[in-house]
C-alpha cells in the first residue's frame, strides 16, 4: 500500500468517525431534550393537581435550524397499503429518488422499516432498482424503472 493511498484511506475512516460522533451527540440531544420534556409534563400536572397554574418562567429552549436534506413530515404508522400508497406516489418523484424525498411525496413518515420492506418489494417487483447503496451519511438511492404500471 502505498502512503498516499494510506492517507486517504486514514483521512476517510476519520471523516467517517466525526460524521458518526455527531450523530450520536444529536441523538443524545434529541434524547436529553424529549427527558426534560417529560419531567417538565409531570411537573406541570402536579401542579395542575395540587391547584395551581403551572409557571412559565422557563426559558424556552433555542429552536434548532432544520436539517436542509429531510423534509419535516408528521410521523405516522401506516397499518396495510403503504406499498401501494408508495407505488402511487412514484409518478410525482424524480427519476432517481431517495427515502426522505419519498416520504415528503406521501406526506408523513411511515416506520422506518415498513417503509423499507415496501421499497425492497418494489425492488423484487422490478418496479424500482437500487441506484447507490446507502453509504455513511448518504441515503440510499433508487430509480424507477419505465414500463406499464
């Protein structure tokens, strides 16, 4: 192996590494924040309970700049249909989409892994083929496939 070749490989894998510390650091956040919404919640019952108005003398937590690359969508769980919910939505994306455009098409956000097990479906069906694999932080991309519907 070449030096040169080591250190882009080395420079990758420590890329790799703060692309995946700062992901845990925001899901450690997001957790912290949904605790602390919690117990807030419980404080202001028992205060509702014991008869008095709940205080708000808290300072609001600064709101965080939204992700540019994933669209705010409701989280909802679909019970049957999402396949073809999806496959009725695959007029209205681009040629080669992703997840997140998907989910932004139909309008909220399914389970992430019925989400999935309905594209892998449609990838079985030969309605959709796999365009990249999902790397790192990149999602996995798919096309659709011309044809009849």
């Amino acid at each position: 192996m070449r030096q040169t070749e080591y250190d882009q490989r080395r420079s990758a894998l420590e890329q790799q590494l703060h692309d995946d510390l700062e992901l845990i650091r925001a899901s450690y956040q997001a957790k912290v924040r949904a605790l602390d919404g919690l117990l807030e919640k419980d404080e202001d019952e028992k205060m509702e309970v014991a008869g008095e108005a709940p205080s708000d003398d808290r300072t609001p937590e600064p709101a965080e700049p939204p992700e540019a690359t994933r669209p705010e969508i409701s989280r909802m769980a679909v019970k049957g249909g999402l396949k073809q919910r999806v496959r009725d939505v695959l007029p209205q994306l681009p040629e080669v989409f992703d997840r997140y455009e998907l989910m932004e098409a139909l309008g909220f956000e399914p389970h992430r892994t019925t989400l999935l097990r309905a594209l892998d479906q449609l990838v079985a069906d030969g309605r959709i083929t796999l365009e990249y694999l999902s790397h790192g932080r990149l999602p996995t991309r798919y096309q659709k496939v011309a044809g009849p519907d």
